[in-house]
C-alpha cells in the first residue's frame, strides 16, 4: 500500500537554534521564576555576608557585572566581579570569612572556576553555584546550587542562559533584601514585555542588518546595570560577526577611545532611564560629533539625539531590570548580521560550548 | 654691531612630548621612590582596612587592575576596582566602614572621582588620593595625598603618569605589609632595568611600525598583574594609532573572542614568568592556530612560541613588578606606529588633559 514518504533530512539552517533561543526567553525566564522557592531557601543560608564575590567567564562575567548592581541597589550589600587567577593562579591568601561566593557558569564545568571555589570554600566563603547543569562538578563542589533552568542551550553563543543569570542574580538580591515578592513579579511583567518585542525586534534588526555587514570594529556603550549588556552585545558581535567590538562605559569612551572614531567605527549606545542617562546621551553626542555612526537601543532609545539606527524596547517595571530586555535587541541583531555574513551563530569558528581550555 | 640670529622657533615634532615622556619614566620612578615617607605615614593611617576600593578612569583604572593584586599579594588585603556609578549616579547606600579608598586621578579634577570620594569619605571610608597634582581639588576632598611626583605630563597620552600610579600603588600596598624597604629596593632596581631598556627598545619598534600601520583592529592579551599591562597597551593604541584595540584576559580569549581571529587581525601577547604564564602561552598558541599574527612581549616573550615579533623586556626582581617594564614596549610601540600613520600621540583627536566630561 502507499506509505507517505519519509520526510526529508534538510541540514538545520545557520543561526537555527540561536534564534530559536533567543525566542525561547520568556519561557526560559518563567521557568526559573518556578525555582523561586530554592533561592528564598539559599539567600536564608547566606544571611550575614558582608562582601559578594561573583566570578564566571564570557557571559557569566559579562552577567556579573550586571550582579554588582543588584546586591548594591537591592540589599545594600557591596559586590565584586573577583579575580580568578589571584586565588586559582597565584596562591593569594585572602580572607573569605563572611564573603558568599556566587560562581556562574552555565556548563558547571569551568575548570578554573571549579577550583576558586573549593579554596573560596575551603577558606571561608558561602558558595553557591548557579549553573544550567544541576547535575554537574559546580554543584558538587559548591554549599549550595541555585538552577538556571533555562533548558538546554544548544548554540554556543550564550542567549537563553546569559539572560537566566541575569534574572537568578536579581532574584537572590531580591531575597535576600526581603523583596522576593515584588522582584519576582516583576520579573514576571519582564517575560510578557520580552514575548511582545521579539517579533518586532526580529523585524526592525533584518531592515538595517545588512550595511553592518561591512563593519570591522565597533564600539558598545553603556553604564550603570546596562554596562553589563554593553559587554554581552559586544561579546555576541565578537563572537557570531567577528566584528572587534569593545564595550565601554560612557565615561570610559571620553577617556581616550573616542580619538579612533570615525565614519568606519559605528557606535551601539544603550540607554535606559536611570541616574546614568545624562552621561550615556552626552557620550552619544560626542559620538556623533566624531563622525561616527550611532544605534540606539534600550528603554530611553529616543533620548539619543541623532542616531541613525534605533532598536527600541519597553521601559521595565524597575530600571534594574532594563537589562532582560536591552540584551535581545543586541542578539536579534548580531544574528541578523552574521546571517547577511553567511556566517553561522550555533558555531562560530573556534569555539565549542564547554569551554575547558585554561 | 653684529648679533647672534634670533634661534629658530621649529614647531615641535608630532609625538615629541609623548617620547619624552616615556623616555623619563626611570627619573619620575626615583622622584616617586624619594617621597616614600610619606607612603609610611599614610600606610600607618590605613591600618586595620579590611577592603581596598580604587577608583579612577582610564589609564588610572588600567592601574587599579595592577592595585588589585598588589594588595592581595603584599598584605594579604581583598581590592576591587569600584564602581564609581553604583555611589555617584545611582545613590546606593553601601558600608563603607572599614574601607580604604584609593582616588587615582592624574590631575586630580575628574568630577565624578571627585564625587566618589566625597561620599564614601562621608560614609565612613578612609579615603586617598594619588595625583600629580597636589594643589588639585582631590587632594582637598580626600583624608590623605600621596603624590605621584611624575613631574608635569604635557602629551594628552599618559605614560610616566602610569608606571608611577603602579609603583605608588605596589609601594603603599608594601607599606601596608611592612615589606616598604623591600619593594622599594626592587623598584631602585627597575629604574635601572627601565634605563637600560628604553633604547633597545626604541630600535625594536622603529622596525616593526610600518607593517602595522594599516592594521584596525587587535587584541592584546595578559593576564594577573599583567593584565593591567594588556589595557594600558590597547588604550594607548586606541588613543594614539585609532586601532580598535580590545584588552582581554589570555582566558576571557577563549570565550568568545577568538572567533573573531584571522590573518587581519594581530594578537599582543604580554608574558611574565609567573603562575599565569602557562596560560598565556596556551592562549597565543591558539591565535596562531587561528592564524592571526602574534607580537609576544614581557620578562617571558621568549616562551610565546611562533610569534612573529619580539619585544622582550628584563626580569624584574619580583614578578608583580613586571608592569612597569612590560608597558613600555607597548607605549613605544603605539608611539612609533602613531608616527609611521602621521599621527600626533601628543594631542589625540578629540581628548584633553584633563577629562572633566561626566
């Protein structure tokens, strides 16, 4: 009898699963929102901590620069990004009494990362480690585990997970100042604001990917919580368009960098409604003033006078938060490049997923 | 009766000061090391801190990288680069008791540094300047001055304002270990190395310039105390040759990054024979592989295999003091590359002396 034919194997198209991760957000960030309980539990356990440690590569530090913000503006509580190799590489002796650790690392098996963490531990120090791999070394070596629960992450550019740490760090902060409620909530309106824009940001960015094509170097912008997505869109161009994009704090870019600009160096600018939008809009305008071409994104967007390129996302409901939504105009559009580069963002040359290299 | 002609007023060479300047580091580091009472005394006010807070922009805070480990490697104390926003822009209520603060502004007027210590002064912090300038506003809004005694720095580039931000900070962090007699003995003797240097090292670089000169963008990799080194080279760069110059940890490369490499593309290896080396020499290989060419610089550039360029530089007497001879390959180098573009490096488009934008 007839049988209908197998469907054809059709090689997955480049970029495939990174766009669909990046869609995958909302869904992604509600999941960990159903974890919420854990990190009530751990932030109880970490209770009387005078000094946060946050440490990860790439993405996860990129996120724990977010990380310094939340525990600051949130509990109060002063936090660093710390050095690695001080511990891991140079046999320091610090004292880790009264610090919590917070390692980040989706895969749970950076090697270095693996070993601050026991000495932290072994000299002190609360850590917890958050991770997307709940069954991996960073959970065992490790006081305590917070999930990301993002799902598993299948390009080797870091959407879905980047965007998970955000939310974990944001949410312990929260905990831990005794506004879980309303942070979680938030959090909440932040994935239905994320599941509205995709689709109009995947549009906006396919209309001006195409000249970017071209471009070899860029500077990234931003300060306060949104120096972290300055990092992480910089990073994704990096890595997906092989574009040299450095990011920068507004104030870092008067400071000597702005003297490269010129009509071949395109500046991306987040700006968001917080204490630091004067200085991200006068950075802006020294930008333009140099010749060189301007996208604005993020909240305040439409404060940036005279960009030629405005990717837009919704005000949040507390600038903290400005970040969850900032990012995915950043990687819609480095996607959106690689694809008019023919190149593949699930796996950019060089890279694999786990990092285990020193 | 016959006079002598007036002398002919020549209009400087591009670049004249910037060399000068380099070429006086071993001079500014003997003025530095002759105010060393005065490291004492303020070393014996900061007794007891239990956190180091530097601040600065730019080049400064490319010296509160090198801060950070000379505080956990002499005293044994946790340092961080703080953030300046979290206290200035967005009013965080952090504990500032127990801190120390350390201020770096070469002219000691950068409003928001300024601000900074104001604030953490009021809020508990011991707070210091390190400046150039002693009759500057920081030296009135800090508890205590140290100077930096570079002399006065006329090119718009800093570079003997740098090396003696890092023997300032490497001399208190001794002080405040009571190792001062030993550190500044190890710095006499880095004087000397730095004297020696400096004309090879103008000889090297002349002959390596040119094949630079239509080069946009690299990376310039280093990692511990030499990491301060990697930014301090790819500011410099960025800021007198217009190179998109990124500074990365020799494992942040691996994350990311190294995508991005190809034959247009150089990598800046800076090598020091201590417990990062390994490392370092894992990540140059890699950008050989990726086949970007490699300049290996430092104590260690003779263990980067394959590099196509050289530019070593003497052991020091400790490893942590390798800084302030590693960077003046890279300040030599920008120099003499700036010149081979026809550019000034005394007065970069677009910068002033003294930043006084937000």
């Amino acid at each position: 009898m007839s049988s209908l034919p197998a469907s054809p194997v059709s090689p997955p198209e480049p970029g495939a699963l990174y766009l669909a991760e990046i869609r995958e957000q909302p869904a992604a960030l509600r999941r960990l929102l159903a974890q919420r309980s854990e990190f009530a539990r751990v932030a109880e356990a970490a209770r009387g901590t005078n000094l946060v440690r946050i440490v990860g590569h790439g993405s996860s530090d990129n996120a724990a620069a977010f990380g310094v913000y939340g525990f600051a503006l949130l509990p109060g509580l002063t936090a660093m990004r710390d050095s690695i190799s001080l511990t891991v590489y140079y046999g320091a002796k610090l004292d880790f009494r009264g610090s919590t650790v917070i390692a980040l690392s989706q895969s749970g098996q950076t090697p270095d990362v693996l070993e601050y963490v026991t000495r932290a531990r072994s000299a002190g120090a609360f850590t917890i480690g958050i991770t997307n791999h709940e069954d991996s070394d960073l959970a065992r070596a490790a006081d305590a585990l917070l999930p990301l629960a993002a799902g598993d992450e299948l390009a080797v550019a870091a959407t879905k997970t980047y965007s998970n740490t955000l939310a974990a760090l944001a949410l312990f902060a929260a905990e831990l100042a005794g506004r879980g409620d309303e942070v979680a909530s938030q959090l909440e309106t932040v994935a239905e604001q994320q599941e509205r824009q995709i689709p109009l940001l995947e549009q906006a960015v396919a209309s001006i990917a195409v000249p970017f094509a071209s471009v070899g170097r860029m500077f990234v912008i931003g300060r306060g919580p949104e120096f972290a997505t300055a990092r992480e869109i910089a990073l994704k161009l990096l890595e997906t368009c092989q574009i040299a994009a450095e990011p920068l704090t507004a104030t870092d870019l008067a400071h000597g960098p702005i003297a490269a600009l010129d009509h071949f160096f395109p500046v991306w600018a987040v700006a968001t409604d917080d204490g630091s939008l004067d200085v991200v809009v006068e950075a802006a305008a020294r930008v333009r003033a140099a010749g060189a071409t301007l996208i604005a994104s993020g909240p305040a967007a439409d404060a940036i006078a005279d960009a030629q390129f405005r990717l837009p996302v919704p005000t949040p409901p507390a600038p903290l938060l400005a970040p969850l939504l900032s990012v995915v105009a950043g990687q819609l559009f480095a996607g959106a490049v690689a694809r008019a580069k023919g190149l593949d963002p699930d796996k950019p040359r060089g890279l694999s997923k786990v990092t285990l290299a020193l």
